[in-house]
C-alpha cells in the first residue's frame, strides 16, 4: 500500500489525500505491470527533480 502520508509533495500539488489515492489507482489501471514498489520509484523521482504528475493525473479524466 502506497501510503500519501509519504509523499506529501503530490498530495501538496495534488490538493488533497483523497486525489493522491486517486492518482494511485490511474497508475495501477493503466500500468498494471508496475509494483507499488515501482511505483514509490516513480513518486520519489518526480519529488527529487520537483515535477508533477501531469501524466498519471491527465488519465484520470
């Protein structure tokens, strides 16, 4: 379980906990392949270099 207490830079840029989830699960609809350990991967490569999550948030919608 991704826990967004632990990445409180996309719940920041994200608005709330509840969208953090939400882009949580796009990433698991739409990259099935990836472990949540893959994932936190992700996560904390997008907090080093300060960039959002525009990808994973555009395909939510």
């Amino acid at each position: 379980m991704i826990d967004p207490k632990n990445h409180t830079y996309h719940v920041e840029i994200l608005g709330s906990e509840e969208k953090f989830n939400e882009m949580i699960e796009a990433i698991r609809a739409k990259a099935v392949w990836l472990s949540d350990e893959e994932i936190e991967e992700i996560l904390d490569e997008e907090t080093e270099k300060n960039i959002g999550p525009s990808f994973w948030y555009s395909q939510m919608y």
